[in-house]
C-alpha cells in the first residue's frame, strides 16, 4: 500500500471519449448508467438527460443484444436533438456482435473479459493444459481484434471492465477468486490491445467487497506500471446497496483509492434512480478536490510497515467511540451500542452503570468505569502513571526518543490519532508510520472531527478519510466526532458501525449485496430490496443478495448467503451460497419463499 502522506494523483495516459477526455490531466469524471429498457428510446432518452443535468459526463445503457445495440443510434439522436453531446457508453456481456455493433454508434463500449469470449461461467472446477490454456487466449484474439479494428475506424473508446463476480471458468481455474485472478484477465485483453496498437482504453476492476477491490485496484495499477502501461482507471464498488449503507460502502473503496491518487472516473453504484448517484459522487469528489488544493506533504519516514497482525491487538473487533460531550441525554441504540462514551467534562450526563466512558484528565473522579484523556502537552504526567488504560491524543512532539521509550513501556496506552482537516488521513498516516517505525506497536485509534451540517456529507467525507485505516487493518477502533448539533449522536454511531461492517471489521447487522439496476434487471430492484431489508434486518451477520439478472448475480452472491436473482420476467430464482436452490419462482411468492429458505437453513 502507497503511504505517500500527501495527494498525489497517479499519471495515466488520455483516452478521447467524445468531446469528453478522460485521464492525463483531466478532471476526474462522474458516470451513471440508465436503468431503462434500450428499446424503450423515449424513456431513455429520458433518463439520461435526468442523469446529464444531475452531472453525469458519461452515460452508460445496457445492450444485451444487436437489437438493443442498434437501438442506441435512436437515442443518441434523439439526445444529440436535444442539445446534449454528453459522450453514451454501451454496456455488453455474453454477445461480441452486440458489441461490433455499438462500437459504429456510440463513443465507449464496455466488454466484460469474463463473458466476452469465455463461455458462460459454470463454477465447475476446469483443469487447462498449457496448450489448451494458450488456445483459450487466442480465442480472446480471434474475437477482440475485429472489435478493435472497427473502434479505430469510429474512433470508438472501449472500457475493459473486469466483475469479481464474472470471472471465467478458465481464470477462475488458474488464479482462484482472487485479486491476482481479476488482473490476469483485464491484461490479457490489454497485452491484446497494446500489440494491435489501440490505447483509447480503460479499465475497471469491480467487486462488491471493498477490500477485494480496493486491494485489486492497487495490484492493477502497479502490475500496468511494471508492464509499461497507464490505462485511465474507472473506480466503482458494485451492489453497493441503498441509503446510507451504500454511500459509505462507495466512500470507503471509491474514497481510499483517490486518496491514494488512483482513479480517473468514478461511479456511485446505488439501488437507487440512477440520477440520484450522481451528487453522492460529486460530493466524494469535492472533498478530494480539498485534499488535492491542500496537497500538504510531510517528511518521508525511512522505514513503514504499519500493519500488525492480529494477534498483536488489544481490541478485537475494532472499538466504537461515540461523542456524548455535549449531550442532555444518553439515549444509546441497543443495536449499535458504542463500546466508550466520551463525555469530555460532560460528568453531569448519566449514563448505564456498565458503560465506559471516557472524561478528559481535567475532570477525571476517579471512578473505575471512567478512563482520563490525556493531551500532548499532558504527556509527562500522564506517562509517570502506570494504573489503567488510558487514552492519549499524540502529535509529533510524541516523536522524541524519551517520550517514544516511554510509549514502549507503557503498552496498555492507546493512541487517538487526529488529524487536521485539510491533511487528513495523510497527517495520521505518517504520525502512524513513524511510531511503528520507531518500534512503537501501542493499540491506535483513529479520530476524525467535521463540522458537517447533513449527514451524507458526514457519511462520504468520514468513510473516505477512515477506509484505509480498517481496510488495511492499522487502527483499533473509531471516534468520529461532528462539531455542534446538527448531527444526532445515534447517526454518527450508525456511520462508524457503517464503516466497520464496509471494511469487514465488524459486523453489526444484516449486510445486502444490492445491484444498482440496469435494463437487463427483470423486476422493481428497489421496492423489492426494501421488502427483503423489512423481513430480513434483524438478522445480524447474514449476507442476501438481491441481484437483477444473472449477469453479476452468481458470481458476486458467492460471497453471500443467500440470493434472490431475476431469472426471466416475473420469475426469481434463490440461492444458497452458489447453489440455485429454487428456480423460476413467481415474483409476488419470492420475498416469502427466501424467507422460508433462510429459516430451513
């Protein structure tokens, strides 16, 4: 992982979609993707000027067919009509004809290597010789150059757009579900390109888990640098969900990854109106357009290997801090109840007998459920006191060998780390890499203080800002604080659980791998995921998928389970883990049939 302690934006090469560039120099551009049938020209046509005055500078339609394919002229027309150039994307699975065809239309197509020339995956466990194994990619030759050949003539740009959850047979039986796996199959249609000489493309590596695709997404940049390449890299958690749980599952993967400096266009994908993704998108990006304004770096630290193992952590799972300083209450949400309440010099405020809090040293009593905050400045005294853990906020003064030697001494200490707005994370990043450097392993807690009015904002800036630090497991727990009170302490709470359970550190209630919706997707996607949440929410630690076609849907409810998938119109099939378990249910009796399959189970 990159610890670069300052925005610094990974140097990709220019693709020309349209009027629209993307890479190089260019901002980084926001997409959405219609959920309308391509036939159906006037409601797309709709739909995406919906998408274009929300702000989308690409837009994306479903074509599963030629016929759907040659569709797309009509509504590019009748867009172009209307006075909008915005550039159309075509998104293809399972049929090259299909995209041959929209290739002469529109200014990107999107083919999927793992459907594009592979057949349909199985989830059978294939063995390929060498030989058979090098056949295999020639087929992929055979089909994609014709492709490439008709995108030079029209000046059409393609997305090789790799699913963890449509990973071939063939891939699948070399390289397993893994990060490695999804690389090898974007590169061997980009070694394909590169030798056909076509660099108007861009990538994307998707998957639902946002450590598989925050971790794939930083293997493929570096395996393209290591072969010569700096393709645009499109960024996107798929079936992220709704509400608040798929705005902070994007922040963490889409938010880590640009903070790093990866990422050229970016894509919200919500189960949600595909307008509606668009300002949670530009919100992401405004608060990275801060850090890049900001750009305030810190001095290099020699060595950096910041991550402990588990075995070496005090809290497991990661703590939940939650800001009662200046609450008249302490109404707590049983379900997401916080494991320390800080109180600052709030004594006054009752809370339950078996709760611990948190005071600062000023106001500490003594009593042995309240545990003393320490400052910086405090750091003498508090070291010189060896009773119960205790919390300390360090800066770099901490640095200094005597204070660090006392850190050494003093294990049971845990370390809140702040960090400033306009420098966070980078700031706690190199404060966190300098201690461990310095042999300082004490348990270490990240704190991040807003002054946010709505709570989307406070939801994308902190997911983006704490992502790496539970992705690539360096803290131990979070404190996220709001300046004022605007914000109710029980959405905060919900937000720091929310970015625990994204990251996978902590599951607090029941997680739901939702598609966005396409026009492949065979029923309503949100009335249907709000009837499986209603049913289902209580059922903590369950993973269901609700998936629109069968595109994704298998492959990426691999990690879920259970599944309720669109099988044809009107019908549904469920799954357990990978196995269809009912197939082609009427979809009035399929809330109640999965139901009934998760309390058999």
């Amino acid at each position: 992982m990159p610890y670069l302690f300052c925005y610094n934006r990974r140097k990709s090469s220019v693709v020309y979609i349209g009027g629209t560039p993307m890479g190089g120099e260019n901002p980084i551009r926001v997409q959405s993707m219609t959920n309308t049938s391509t036939l159906d020209t006037e409601a797309s046509i709709a739909q995406c000027i919906r998408i274009i005055e929300a702000g989308g500078e690409y837009v994306r339609l479903t074509a599963q067919g030629v016929r759907e394919a040659e569709n797309l002229r009509n509504i590019k027309d009748g867009l172009r009509r209307s006075g909008y150039q915005t550039p159309l994307v075509a998104d293809i699975h399972f049929n090259p004809q299909a995209a041959y065809t929209a290739a002469g239309i529109v200014e990107k197509v999107r083919i999927n290597p793992g459907n594009f020339a592979d057949p349909v995956k199985t989830f059978k466990a294939l063995e390929y010789s060498e030989m058979e194994y090098k056949r295999e990619i020639e087929k992929i030759r055979e089909r994609l150059v014709p492709f490439l050949h008709i995108c030079k003539e029209h000046h059409t740009a393609i997305r090789i757009g790799v699913n963890h959850g449509s990973l071939s047979d063939r891939i699948m039986s070399r390289y397993g579900d893994t990060p490695e796996g999804m690389v090898e199959s974007c590169l061997e249609f980009l070694r394909i390109c590169v030798s056909e000489n076509f660099a108007n493309v861009v990538i994307s590596i998707k998957a639902s888990n946002t450590l598989v695709m925050v971790q794939t997404v930083r293997l493929m940049a570096e395996r393209m640098e290591s072969e010569g390449m700096a393709f645009p890299l499109h960024l996107g958690v798929t079936e992220a969900g709704d509400g608040e749980d798929g705005r902070i599952k994007s922040a963490v993967g889409i938010g880590t990854l640009l903070l790093e400096g990866i990422g050229d266009t970016i894509r919200v994908s919500l189960s949600e109106d595909p307008e509606a993704e668009i300002p949670v998108a530009k919100k992401l990006l405004d608060y990275i357009g801060e850090k890049m304004q900001a750009n305030a770096s810190v001095p290099a630290v020699s060595t950096c290997d910041p991550v402990q193992t588990a075995a070496d952590r005090l809290f497991q799972p990661p703590v939940v801090i939650s800001d009662y300083s200046r609450a008249t209450d302490c109404e707590i949400d049983s379900d997401l109840k916080p494991d320390f309440l800080y109180l600052g010099t709030n004594t006054s405020l009752k809370y339950p007998e078996n709760q611990l809090v948190i005071v600062d040293f000023s106001a500490f009593s003594s009593k042995k459920n309240e545990i003393p905050l320490f400052l910086a400045a405090e750091k003498t005294a508090y070291l010189t006191d060896n009773s119960a853990m205790q919390f300390l906020c360090p800066d770099e003064t901490c640095l200094d060998a005597d204070f660090v030697e006392a850190l050494k001494q003093r294990p049971q200490t845990i370390l809140l780390l702040t960090g400033e707005p306009s420098k966070r994370p980078y700031d706690q990043q190199f404060l966190l890499c300098s201690l461990r450097a310095k042999g300082v392993n004490n348990s270490v807690i990240v704190r991040q203080i807003y002054a946010e009015k709505n709570v989307e904002s406070f939801q994308i800036k902190a997911a983006a800002d704490c992502g790496a630090f539970f992705l690539d497991r360096l803290s131990d727990g979070i404190f996220l604080q709001n300046e004022g009170q605007s914000i109710a302490a029980k959405a905060i709470d919900s937000c720091s659980f929310g970015i625990l359970q994204a990251t996978g550190r902590r599951i607090s209630k029941t997680e739901y791998i939702s598609c966005p919706s396409c026009g492949r997707t065979l029923f309503d996607l949100q009335s249907t995921l709000k009837k499986i949440k209603a049913a289902t929410s209580h059922l903590k630690g369950l993973k269901i998928g609700v998936m629109g076609c069968i595109v994704n849907g298998p492959g990426e409810m691999a990690d879920a389970d259970y599944g309720y998938v669109g099988a044809g119109m009107g019908k549904i099939s469920l799954y357990k883990g990978k196995q269809c378990i009912k197939k082609n249910i009427p979809e009035s009796e399929a809330v109640a049939e999965l139901l009934k399959l998760i309390a058999v189970s």
